[in-house]
C-alpha cells in the first residue's frame, strides 16, 4: 500500500473485514488506490494478520463480536473520509478497481455503487453460490424494485449516509440489509462489473455449508423486515441512472 501520510483525512476509506486472510492481504494492501487508507478489520484472525495489515501500513481495527456485519460496521465506524468503501480482503476482488465506483459518489451521481461480480474462471464462484445469489437479486427486485444482478461485497457510498441508514444486521445479513434500506430511502443504487477471481485461502461464508445456511438465515430475516417507507429506486448500469 502507497503512504497516505501527509493526507490526514484521505477522501476515501476502504473497509476490509478480515479473519484470517494472511496469504491475501499483500497483495489487497498493494491494490488500494494511492492516497486512500485501508481499514482492516480484524475479526480474531489467528494467523498473524492483524499484525501483518500494521506492518503493511493499514489501519487495524480489532472487532471480537464474530461476523461479517459486526466486521463491516465496525470499519465503518472507525472510518472518517467523506467516502467509504468496502472490498472483501480475500484477493478475489481487486481493490484497484475501486474508484470506477467511488467515483460516481465523489460527483454526487450516486449514492450506493456496488459491483456486479464477473467470475474470471470457473473456479471462482461455487455453483450453489452463484444460484443462491441469482435467487436473492430475485427478491431483492421484488422487495426494492431494484434491478441488480449481484448483492456483491465491494460497493461505495457516503460514509455519513451510511452511518444514517442504522444497520442492524452484524452478521451475513449485513450486505443486503445495506441494499434495502438504501432502497427504502429513496438512494439512487448502480452496479458496474468486476472481475470476480478465485479466493486465496479457504472461505468462510459461501464456500461452507455452515456459511451458506447462515447466510440464508440472515438474508431471509432482513428480507421479512417491514419496508420503511414506499420506494421510488431505479438501479441500472452505470451511467443510466434514474429515480
Ligand atoms: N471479520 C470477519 N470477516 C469475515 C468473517 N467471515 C468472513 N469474513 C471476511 O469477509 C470476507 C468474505 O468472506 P469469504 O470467506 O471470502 O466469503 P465468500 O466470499 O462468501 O466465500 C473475507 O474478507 C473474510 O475474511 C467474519 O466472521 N468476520
Ligand atoms: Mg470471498
């Protein structure tokens, strides 16, 4: 990762929640854009990668509450750009491609971006993976309106918009429950495609039946949740947004 040192508040914080991802994390930190900071959250990782994200010049940030959620809320609490980000910390998604959706949030086009993963290999995504996710954009076009492919991990928004929506999820249900709230709240959403690799390491969530089923549950009770208010959100490409 490229020194951020005479930038006190870099516009941008990329939040990667991190259980044990020692064998991913140089080549993640080497990919954050330059002048952005790397907010690892470190989720009781024993194989050295707290430690290895300081050495590296990240920002480490210990959460012992396991989960995703707890993770991801946990970087975005210790965030302080006008922008966050948020990016899996496992190299299956570079995080060098992050400005082409931090971007349209600097302009103020929109308000949540999210990427569209686009596996490179057949290896890179399970096939109950793929089906399950291909399930949830479903009911999440059902719910919202909305009109993603992918509830995919690596997204931008505004870091104050963020804390408003006052997520609840600390756990797999965390990603989707960002997505309905920000429905319900009138955002302007877009996805653009990224390139979807292979993992380094062994997964956690959706590479285990154990993930999937958590994932499942926790997905299902944000889904139950009541709407908070009637939705009026369009997402579509990049560029072609509407309200
Ligand atoms: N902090 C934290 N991070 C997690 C947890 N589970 C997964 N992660 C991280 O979240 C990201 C996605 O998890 P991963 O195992 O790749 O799930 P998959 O992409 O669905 O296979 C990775 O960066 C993991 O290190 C957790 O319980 N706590
Ligand atoms: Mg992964």
């Amino acid at each position: 990762m490229r020194s951020v040192t005479n930038s006190p508040t870099p516009p941008v914080d990329v939040v990667l929640p991190c259980l044990d991802e020692a064998g991913a994390l140089p080549w993640v930190l080497e990919r954050i854009p330059s002048g952005w900071r790397a907010i690892v959250v470190d989720n009781g990782s024993s194989d050295g990668s707290a430690d290895l994200a300081a050495s590296l010049g990240a920002t480490v940030v210990s959460e012992p509450v396991r989960g995703f959620g707890a993770a991801c809320h946990a970087g975005l609490l210790a965030a302080t750009a006008d922008i966050v980000c948020f990016c899996d910390c496992d190299a299956s998604l570079d995080p060098a491609l992050l400005p082409s959706l931090a971007d349209p949030v600097l302009r103020g086009e929109l308000d949540l971006v999210l990427g569209r993963r686009r596996p490179t290999t057949r290896g890179a995504w399970p096939p109950h993976a793929r089906l399950a996710n291909l399930e949830l954009a479903r009911l999440v076009r059902r719910r919202t309106g909305l009109r993603l492919h992918d509830l995919g991990p690596m997204r931008a928004a505004r870091r104050a918009a963020l804390l408003g929506l006052e997520l609840a999820d600390r756990r797999s249900g965390y990603p989707l429950e960002m997505l309905v709230r920000a429905a319900d709240a009138g955002w302007r959403v877009a996805e653009t495609d990224v390139p979807y690799a292979p993992r380094t390491g062994r997964s956690k969530v959706t590479g285990t039946w154990r993930g999937t089923w958590h994932a499942v549950r926790d997905m299902s009770a944000v889904l139950r949740q009541p709407a908070a208010a009637p939705t009026a959100t369009q997402a579509s490409p990049l560029g072609q947004v509407a309200r």
